[in-house]
C-alpha cells in the first residue's frame, strides 16, 4: 500500500520521523537506554577485546556510520567488515570478541555465512535486524529488533537511519557504566528524542532535491565526498543513486582526495561535499577550498545558516541541513541524497522500486 505515494522508496522516505519514533519506543528513559535484548549480555560485549560490525551493503554503512560513537562511548576498539570479504579472507575472530551483524532483512546468504564462521569461532553474536523472526534474529546469541516497519522498496531508506539510531542506542547501553561520558551521553540521548522532528525538517528539501535532480539528469557521474561521521554519508549517498538512479557515483573519503581523485576534479563532473558541523568541519572547510581552486562543480551540504562560511565566492549549490548531536548528524544528512535519488531515478524514467538485476534480499552468495 503505497498511500499518497506513486513509489515504495517515496513513501518510506518520508516514513522516517514515523519509523524512527518507533525505533526508539520504548527505549530512551531520561539518562539511560533500554535494550531488552542486550541487557543478559552488556557485561560480556563491555569484557570483550573488540567489536567487529559485520554486513553487507546498506547495512554495513548504517554500521560505518556508528561506528565513531561505539568506539567513543566504549573506549573498545571496532573493526569492520563487509561479510563476503571476510570470508574471502578468512580473518581471524576470537572468543574474545564480540561480532555485530546488521541486515535488514535478516536473510542475506553472505552475512548469514560470516555469522555461521563466528559462531564457529566461539565470538559472542548480536544481531541487528528489522525482520522478527529472521535466520539472523533466531541464530544469533541475542540482539536488537529496529522495528522500522517492512521495507518494500529495494533500495534500503528507513531502514538505514533506523539501524544507526539502534547502534548508537547501543553504544548508549555499552558505555552505561562510565561516569566520565555521562553528560555526553544524556546529550546524545536528548538528541534522540529530538530526532524525528529534525528529520521532518529536513524532507521539507523535497522541492529542492527534485531541483537538484534536473540539473544533474544527463550526467554520468557524481561524486560524494564525506569523513568522520559522515564518511558513511558518502559511500550510501552515492550507493542509493548508483542503485535506482543508474548513474556511476562513488562516496570517498575526503582525506583520500589529494592522494588520487583529485585528478578527476574539472568544470563539468558534480562534487557533492558533506560539511556540516563537527570536529572536521574546518578541515572539510580546506577541502571545499581545494576544489574550488580547481573549478569543481560544487553541491555543498552545510549546517543551517552555514552557506556563507562554507561558500564565500557563493559559487557552488547549497543544501542546508539542521544541525542535531554530531553522531546523528548521518541520520539527517543522508535524506536529502535519498531524495535526490528518487528523483533522479523518476527523472531518467527508471523503476525506483525494482532497480534492475537487484533483489531485495540476496540470499545466494
Ligand atoms: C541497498 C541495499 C543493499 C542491502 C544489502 C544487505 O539499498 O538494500 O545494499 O543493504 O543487500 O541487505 P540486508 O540488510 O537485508 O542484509
């Protein structure tokens, strides 16, 4: 049932304040986090040598996302890794550790394989996915429900900002006992309860996407370059619109630019640049600069009231967003390259639901 909607993907678009609201019901008390699922088992994940998030696609950058936070909030250093190459590899997994698997959809063969390899190898295993009842949600030793709602679409929306919403509750829980973090950790939390409204802001840039949109629709590339927080912004901005929109894009590093992809700088290819506010700011600043002097075509996604600070000359496309916690921050930044997807995709008259050669959920290897 798609409602007002002409798509899945538009409607659970816009579905997000809802679908983090209920992602988080339940949840938040004040100054703490309640993870039914997780509560038996804090104490092992807090003892263990590592976290290793482990997935595939979307989820992996849901997970990319988080990441900074876990490791801030639990002082335990995460690794990542995308299932299909660690098995590939082979690498090692301990008994000390603890393995995080994140899938929507709870059925991906390649995740489901990694988690049969951990298990294995006697790591402790949480699992993080929207589907009760899930291989994933029955094989795991415990885990979190995102309660996002069903997805229909192919390509992964809600489902993404939930899954980063989950993590960081997470890592809430996980870094309960520190008294050092405490009033970091009650910002984060009111941050949280703040979130779906920001998000109801932030789709208000329907218009504007769609703006956007028209004026990139003969390309053929696009480029998203993000870091920190936002370095996930980058990779699944670029992978929604390489995967409904057809059209080549690539999320980057901004730190990596001047070690090769600067070269691809000219008048004519889009650079879409996340600077919005939080410790890298200043240096996404230089970024923004570098490529300036270099006559890229910039599209700029800066915090409200930042277009002046981010773009003196006013050359380049501005997409403001609002400013929330800075480990939140991935959940508003990616709507508006959701939205400019979407549109891009309609626009060049493509199935946004059904991309082709993909499936929902890839249960072959
Ligand atoms: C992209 C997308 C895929 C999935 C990936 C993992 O929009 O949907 O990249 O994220 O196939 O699927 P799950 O999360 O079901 O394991």
């Amino acid at each position: 049932k798609k409602g007002n909607y002409d798509h899945f993907m538009q409607k659970e678009i816009h579905e997000q304040p809802h679908s983090l609201t209920t992602t988080m019901r339940g949840r938040l008390k004040h100054n703490s986090v309640l993870l039914g699922g997780l509560k038996d088992h804090l104490k092992t994940i807090r003892h263990s040598r590592r976290i290793i998030f482990i997935g595939c696609g979307t989820s992996y950058n849901a997970a990319l996302a988080a990441r900074p936070i876990l490791e801030e909030l639990s002082g335990i250093p995460v690794t990542m890794e995308i299932a299909s190459d660690l098995l590939d590899r082979e690498g090692p997994i301990y008994r000390e550790d603890t393995a995080v698997f994140v899938s929507q959809s709870g059925e991906t063969a390649d995740t489901l394989l990694a988690l049969e390899y951990a298990l294995e190898n006697g790591a402790l295993c949480v699992g993080i996915t929207n589907t009760v009842g899930s291989t994933l949600a029955r094989k795991t030793h415990c885990g979190i429900h995102i309660n996002a709602g069903c997805e229909i679409g192919v390509a992964s929306t809600k489902a993404y900002t939930s899954q980063i919403v989950v993590i960081a509750m997470m890592a809430l829980a996980i870094g309960a006992d520190r008294i050092s973090t405490q009033a970091r950790r009650e910002a984060i939390i009111k941050g949280l309860s703040e979130l779906p409204s920001h998000v109801s802001e932030v789709l208000k840039l329907d218009r504007e996407m769609k703006d956007l949109a028209e004026s990139l629709i003969d390309l053929e590339s696009l480029l998203v370059f993000g870091r920190g927080y936002n370095y996930a912004t980058a990779l699944e901005g670029a992978l929604k619109v390489k995967e409904v929109a057809l059209m080549h894009s690539e999320g980057m590093l901004a730190g990596e630019m001047k070690h090769g992809p600067l070269a691809l700088v000219d008048e004519t290819l889009p650079i879409i640049v996340v600077a919005t506010r939080d410790a890298c700011f200043s240096k996404q600043q230089s970024v923004i600069q570098q490529l300036h002097a270099r006559k890229g075509r910039l599209i700029v996604m800066c915090s409200k009231g930042d277009a002046q600070s981010v773009c003196p000359g006013g050359s380049c496309r501005i997409i403001e967003v609002p400013q929330v916690a800075d480990c939140l921050q991935p959940v508003v930044n990616i709507i508006p390259l959701q939205l400019l997807a979407y549109h891009l995709t309609v626009l060049r008259g493509y199935n946004v639901d059904q991309p082709r050669n993909l499936a929902k959920s890839v249960t072959t290897q």
